[in-house]
C-alpha cells in the first residue's frame, strides 16, 4: 500500500489535524487519497447515507480529501460508556457493550480482520492512504493488543511520521523516549518528526532541530506553529475532554463552502512549515522499495 501513518508520542498532539491537512494537501495536488484510522475512541459519530456510523474524524477527513466517506475508512468506533466499558461499532454497526477484558479475549481478532479488511479496500480504491494512530505507540501493556499503531503499519507496510506536542513542554524526552521503546523493526519505519503547537520564533529552535536529528538519525519534517482558531474538530479522547466540539461537523454544516475553505487554510497554514517535498519522496521511495 503506499501511504503514511501519522502517530504520536501521545495522546492530543494533534494528529488529527495533521492527517486532515496532509489529505487536503495530497488531493489538491490530484492524489486520489483517503483518510484511515483503525479504532477512534468516541462519542462523536458520522451517520453516512447508507445508516453507517464512522467517527466524526474521519468523516471530517474524508470531506478534506474530496471524497465521500466509507466504513472502511474507520471499522472500530469505541464509545465509552460505564463500568470500563464501550459501545462497540464494528465496520459501521452496532454491536453492543463490550468490556475492557472482553476486548482483549474476544474481540481483537475480530477486529484484527476488520481493519485487515478495511485496508484491502482502501488500496483497491485509491491512491494514497494516510493513517492515523492513537495515543502512543509504546505503550507496554497495549502492545500485545495493538489495533492502532504499529500492528497497522506493519498491516499496511507504510512509513511513520512520529508527532510531538511542544506545548506542553518536554518534547526532546517525549520524542527520543518514544523511538527508544520501539522494537527496532518499528523504529526503522519512522522516517520524520513532527514538532507541533511550537509559539515563538522558529530560528531560536534550529539547535533543538539539529540536536534531535543528530541523536537520533531521523529528519524533523517540520516545526508547526501554534494555530489558533481553526475550527476543525479534533476527535482525539482527550482533546475532546480539553476542547468542546464545535457545532460545524460534517453533519449539520449548513455551508459546506465555509467548511472546504477551512480545510484549505488548514493545508495552506502547514505547508510552508512542512519539508512537503521530503515528505512526498520518502512516501514514493517507501512505496517502491523491493
């Protein structure tokens, strides 16, 4: 499959909002592209014309890339709900309350050939996937059930682009932490970082940039500034407990117009942070490596 995937080394560091930026980017350029993330956690659903119920990210992402959304785009919706549970929406429908332990015993290999499925069809139908993780992709106690990150990548077999949060502070530790937890094979897939929400004047950080490329081998394809105001929904479990949701979504904009040219200040604001061309030949060369 050619494509990227956009993880994190955690949770709100905004994935999201790369991932759709990166698919307006790719069909602007005419790249048949679509947006995929395995598993979303959250309340915040996209009922499609057919009655299938996706994440509301990736429906936003969906109209990003020009397309109209699908199941396949995302086949696990986890609603949480009380007691450790979730509302389990399995390639669209329904399928009831499921545990935490009940996930683990039962449910991962069901939902292994769901996103197995998903992907086939995606690659049948466009050119170009980008992929979206979850939370961290080293999280120890997760990794045997992993449905969201790596375990995908390898699925797909595309490149990683690993994303930091500078906000909050310590991004150089979030950042070498994360590729020193990986399994080698799976650190050998990270081929850029992504520094985000970075505030103030970007020449005073091209120590940092040459400091992480220096330790750890891997380019910084960017250094996004802080964007205020873009008033695209991030479905991310915890953004979504940081900042409320607008009420402009994918099912009741009331013009569509002022929702695509959103999108293209989203990609227009990026682009010239991002080393794009870098991005679009590692992407290639991965796509055609034997």
């Amino acid at each position: 499959m050619k494509g990227v995937m956009i993880q994190g080394t955690s949770s709100n560091v905004g994935k999201s909002l790369i991932a759709t930026a990166l698919c307006r980017l790719f069909a602007n350029e005419g790249v048949k592209v679509a947006p995929f993330k395995s598993q979303n956690m959250s309340n915040f659903s996209c009922i499609l014309p057919d009655g299938s119920e996706i994440s509301r990210a990736q429906a936003i992402q969906a109209e990003a890339a020009k397309i109209e959304a699908t199941v396949w785009m995302n086949p696990i919706v986890l609603k949480p709900r009380p007691n450790h549970s979730s509302e389990t929406v399995l390639l669209g429908k329904s399928i009831g309350n499921i545990s935490g332990q009940k996930y683990r015993d039962q449910f991962y290999e069901k939902g292994l050939k769901a996103v197995k499925q998903s992907l086939e069809q995606l690659e049948k139908h466009f050119e170009l996937v980008v992929i979206e993780g979850a939370g961290s992709p080293v999280e120890i106690n997760l990794k045997d059930r992993d449905l969201v990150n790596m375990k995908v990548a390898q699925l797909a077999d595309v490149p990683v682009v690993l994303v930091a949060d500078i906000e909050r502070g310590g991004v150089f530790a979030s950042i070498v932490g994360t590729l020193e937890l990986l399994e080698p094979a799976d650190r050998n897939r990270v081929v850029g970082v992504i520094i985000n929400k970075f505030s103030g004047d970007p020449a005073l950080f091209v120590d940092g940039v040459q400091w992480l490329e220096e330790k750890t081998g891997i380019p910084v394809l960017g250094v996004i500034p802080y964007m205020e105001n873009h008033m695209i929904d991030e479905e991310d479990s915890l953004s979504v407990k940081d900042n409320p949701v607008s009420d402009m979504t994918v099912q009741n904009a009331a013009d569509h117009v002022e929702m695509d040219q959103r999108y293209e200040r989203l990609a227009s604001f990026m682009k010239p942070h991002l080393k794009w061309e870098l991005l679009k030949d590692m992407i290639s060369q991965w796509g055609h490596k034997t």
